[in-house]
C-alpha cells in the first residue's frame, strides 16, 4: 500500500500524468499514507488538513486501495454529488481499481411510486396536475429515482413531501410498490458496493435507530471515513434528541382519512378524530404566533400561558384518534401505521406536557410562519457518539480543514467522546507569507456600541476601492449584513446580498461579475469555492460567537456553569474558533491565488482571549495601515 501512495501521488507519479496542473504535496502523501494505516490497523484517526492539502484524494484513495468496505460521509448532498460524479470516476480512471461505487442519501431524496399515486389521486392534485405527470414521465426514465437529478421540483415545493416517502409513512414490503422501489434498489446497491458515498444526516439518523433500539440504517463496513467532522457534532444533535412538528401532525391527520377511506370506510369516527386534531392544532399554533422564532420551552409556557393547555388539548385529539385507529390497525398495512404513529407522537409530545423535566433534555420551539418544530436535544452526544462507535468495531476517519482550536484537537474530541484517538494536522501548503495580507483595522468602540456598523461599512468602503469589488463581506448576523448592505449601496461595483436569490445564483453571478461585492451570513462562511482574482479579499465583521439567545447554547452554557465550568471557554470560544477559520477559508482556494483577509474586531489584540484566536489563523503578515492594502494590490496587478 505504501508504495502504491507513493506512486499515486509523488511528482511524475500516476497523479501527475493524469490531472492536469497536479503537483505533488507532502501534506496530501502524508496524510494519505495515515489514512491507510487508519485504514489498516482499525484505529480512529482525526486529521486535520488545511485548504490547498488535496484531503479529499488523501482519503479517498487509500479507500479504493484498501479493499475494504468503506462508508464515506460528507457535509452536504451537493459535496456527495461531487465525490460520487467527478472525485471517485477520475481516481478509478487513474487507479484502474475495479471495484463498485454507491451512493446513498436519505429516503426523502428518492421519488416514491406509492407516494406520488396517492399525490394523484387527491382532489387538490388538479392545481398540480402537470407537475405530477412530468414527475411520472420522469419516473420511467430515471434509473435513481434521486428528486436531485431533476429541477421538475424545488426543494421548497409543498409536493416534495407528498411524493416522497419518511420512516412514518413508508409501507416496507407490504407496499404494491415494493419491486419498484428507488430506496430500496439503492440500499441494494450499497449492500454490495465497495465504496458508498453517504452524508452526515444519513450518518446520523442510523445512530439515532441504533440509540434507539429502532435497528440501523446502513448495513455494516469496515470503515467510516467523515470528510467536514467539524459539522458533526452540531448534527448528531439534531438527530439524538426527538422532534415533533406541525407537519407531521398534519401528515398524520390527512394519511389517517386516506387510509380509512381505502380500508375502513364503516369507521367514520376516524376521520371525525383526524379532523379535531386539525382543529386542535390551529388552536395551538394561534398561541405560538407566527413570528419566527427559536425560544425555550419554558420560556414559550411562562410568555404565553395558554400554550400548555392548547398542547394537553392537541395530545387528547391525538390520544383520541389513536384509539379510533387501534380496531381498524388490523385492516391493513396503512392504517396500522397511523396507529404507531399516533402512539409514537403521542409520546414525544408528552414530554412537553410532564411536570418532570428530564435534565439530560433541552426542550425548545422554532416557529417559522405558519409551521413549528418541538425540539429535545440532548445536552451532551459523547456518550451516545461513544457507543455508537464501540458498536461499529471499524476504522473510523474523521477530517476537516478546521478540527484544531489553538492547535489542539481537545475540543472535538471532547464533543464527541472520541478514546485514545491517533490526530494529525497538516498545514495549508499554500504561501500564505506571500499570497495573503492580514489587515486588522483599529476601531474605536466595541462591537456591542450602536455606531459599530457605520465604521465597518466605512472600512468596507475603503477596502473595496482598493480591491475593485472582488470581495466576500462575511456576517455574523442579519441585521448588521443589511445595515452595512444599505450603506454600499451608492458604490459603482455590483452589491449582492443573501436572500436575494439562491446560494447557487448569487455565487454564479458573483463569479460572472469578476468585480462584485456579496454580504453573506452562515451559509457562506463555508462550503463557497471562488478560486481566481473574482475573490481576492474576505472581510470578516466580529468574532463568530453564536448569539447566547440560542436556545440549546444557553441551556448548554447554564448546564456546565452549574457544575463549575466555564462554559465561555469551553463551549463559546472553541465554536467562534472553528467558524473563524472556516470563514478565513473561503480566501485562498488555489496555490495562484491572492488576498487580503481583514478581521475587524477590535476584541482579536483588546481581549487575552483573542491570543486562541490568532494563534488559530494561518501565517500570514500583519498590518493594521490601510495603505498596506493599498500597496498589496498595487504590487499584484503588476504580477
């Protein structure tokens, strides 16, 4: 194997006589020969490469050479869709390694047959009538059945869930569909696949059945491979805890009547039950408001004091429709599905209704508009994440560019509850000495002072001039990205802004530009590759510290100060770590680009605190004069 790296990725190797502008990287050849002997020796390794390391053939090579079985996990559907077309084609061209590739997302990502005959059939289908017949059309042409693969629907299209299938609804092998199924053909695929690209949710949810005593998701491997870790500490909480949203009411409401129409059309007492839970559930979501909002649970019941008593009235519709359905369970298939599913629901919503608070829960609401979430994550996911991986006795490979706080890996081991890790980090193999400025203006107040924006929008101003557009204006709130938004608007260069369009959109306009100015938030701190002059600065508002109004970070933060801990240290500033970095990432992407990076939070030399911070960024040279910006561009448009 040692030898077969040496020869994929050394100069003149199979690397560099297949791709074109490959250069050998001893960080990539490094961290490639760790992940073989991870890969090997069944260890647990937790690697840390820096932008410009190649990670993604780093890891994903030593797989196809392994002969192993091998889950690799990403962040995000579109980061799979790039492994599974582009990535694992052009490293099997190069390797000439036969072995079966899969891909694998989760069950709401595949066309249901089932699903979209009853879609069909309601009466509310003739609106959608030419949406539902391209869909079918489509259906008989494609071989994946993945709703990606086709723009007939967006993402946000009320059919989406209509015509897919969730572990509620989904008939299993008592479906007329079952033959057919694009679920089920591609589990199939990754049963017998040597490599199968799957995503963090994915990942996740077979951790929360397997918690659960519910069963698993994925069959086993022989390793893990988990490409952008950083996320998943933030995303096995969502899947630990239990989640109950009006959506799934409604769903179960509307599938109730369906199927007793279908199956049980003598018990009418079905669907006047389904229809009080309707009823029950406008009730209570007139107490909630349709404010968008995130708040505790006990703050939603000490704010609003009718929302308990609307809750206990939803959960006795419930209760009453779920004895309606307990006789009609054994008429088919459906109907008992509805009757789990009431007892199911039933459950997750008691306990919001029990005077017994579980300590190990944080119970909050995210209303948005017309619809809400009841969510109960845990405080803490190491114990679960630790027997989890106890549970999967396999290779376990964890990497990202940003793992490390201050150089030390203690944070997300700590989060995840990692035993006796082997860790690594490798730096960016880019010159950051000479591709890369560091401006840290001086400002005169603290971010919390009101005229904090205007002096922002003023260094923005200046720093564009200098930079002719070509500029990413990093947020770490809305409110602050519309304020300096508002003031740039008299600037001659395009100003894009997020929600103005979508993320795809607004990068492919920026790109096109080549002078533009976009303001982002979260989403753009990460997953964004600009690569050329079309970026060429990055400027960053303040410290990323996630607002304290979070409900889960303020139960998180009031949980470890109880028991003697400094939550400021332990929890606030490792998260603003990660993200800084991440955010910093999106400027260097490629060995010819440049940039200055400018940091305008007096906080990073004011606070000893900001000594982690620096000490976490890369080696790039520091200027606190404007007109070192000025002279840096000057000097590369003469390049």
């Amino acid at each position: 194997m040692q030898t077969d790296i040496e020869q994929l990725f050394a100069e003149g190797g199979l690397l560099s006589n297949h791709v074109e502008g490959y250069s050998a990287r001893t960080q990539q050849i490094e961290m490639a020969e760790k992940v073989s002997e991870a890969l090997a020796n069944n260890e647990v390794l937790i690697a840390e490469a820096g932008t410009g390391t190649g990670k993604t053939f780093a890891y994903l090579a030593p797989a196809m050479l392994s002969g192993q079985k091998v889950f690799i996990s990403t962040g995000t559907k579109n980061l799979q869709d790039q492994l599974f077309k582009k990535d694992l084609p052009k490293l099997r061209e190069v390797l000439s390694v036969p072995l079966k590739a899969a891909l694998l997302k989760g069950r709401s990502n595949y066309l249901c047959h089932h699903r979209l005959a009853l879609a069909e059939s309601e009466p509310s289908a003739v609106y959608q009538q030419h949406t539902l017949q391209t869909l079918r059309e489509w259906m008989g042409k494609t071989s994946s059945g993945d709703l990606s693969e086709t723009d007939l629907l967006e993402e946000q299209s009320p059919l989406w869930p209509k015509v897919t299938s969730t572990i509620d609804n989904c008939l299993g092998q008592q479906c007329p569909d079952y033959d057919d199924c694009f679920i089920v053909e591609a589990r199939r695929k990754a049963q017998e696949a040597d490599i199968v690209i799957i995503n963090h949710h994915l990942l996740m949810s077979d951790m929360a059945l397997k918690a659960s005593g519910q069963g698993e998701v994925l069959p086993d491997a022989d390793a893990f491979i988990i490409d952008e870790a950083h996320q998943l500490p933030a995303i096995a909480s969502q899947f630990l805890g239990h989640r109950v949203s009006s959506h799934q009411i409604q769903e179960l409401s509307r599938d109730s009547i369906r199927e007793m129409e279908l199956d049980a059309t003598d018990m009418e007492d079905i669907r006047q039950s389904a229809e009080k839970i309707d009823n029950r559930l406008h009730q209570f979501k007139l107490t909630l408001g349709d404010k968008e909002q995130r708040l505790p649970w006990y703050q939603v019941v000490q704010q609003q004091t009718t929302t308990q008593d609307a809750l206990d009235s939803l959960i006795m519709a419930i209760e009453k429709l779920e004895q309606s359905l307990e006789p009609a369970s054994e008429r088919g298939r459906g109907l008992e599905q509805c009757y789990q599913r009431c007892q199911e629901i039933i459950k997750k919503l008691n306990v919001f209704s029990d005077n017994e608070t579980d300590d190990n829960l944080i119970l909050w609401l995210d209303v948005r508009g017309a619809s809400f979430i009841l969510h109960a994550t845990p405080q803490e996911i190491s114990q679960h994440f630790q027997q989890w991986i106890a549970d999967k006795p396999s290779a376990w490979v964890f990497t990202s560019a940003t793992l490390t706080v201050a150089g030390k890996f203690n944070n997300f081991i700590q989060q995840l509850g990692i035993d006796d890790p082997v860790t690594k980090s490798w730096q960016s193999p880019f010159d950051y000495a000479s591709q890369s400025l560091l401006y840290m203006p001086s400002i005169p107040v603290e971010p919390s002072n009101n005229s904090y924006n205007s002096h922002i929008a003023n260094i923005a101003k200046a720093v564009i001039e200098y930079s002719q557009g070509r500029i990413f204006l990093l947020f770490t709130s809305y409110r602050a990205l519309h304020e300096v938004a508002d003031a740039l608007q008299d600037m001659e260069y395009p100003i894009l802004v997020q929600g103005a369009g979508a993320k795809s959109q607004l990068l492919a306009e920026f790109r096109e530009h080549g002078n533009a100015v976009l303001l982002g938030t979260n989403s753009f701190w990460e997953g964004v590759d600009v690569r050329g002059e079309a970026l060429s600065c990055v400027l960053i508002d303040k410290i990323p510290f996630a607002s304290p109004g979070d409900p889960v970070l303020e139960a998180r933060i009031n949980h470890l100060r109880e028991r003697g801990g400094n939550p400021f240290r332990s929890i606030q500033i490792p998260s603003a770590v990660i993200q800084l970095k991440q955010g910093i990432g999106r400027l260097i992407r490629d060995k010819r680009d440049y940039g200055v990076l400018v940091l305008c939070d007096p906080r990073f030399l004011s606070k000893p605190y900001g000594k982690i911070f620096m000490r976490s960024l890369p080696p790039m040279p520091i200027t606190q004069q404007l007109d070192d910006v000025a002279e840096f561009f000057s000097l590369k448009a003469t390049v």
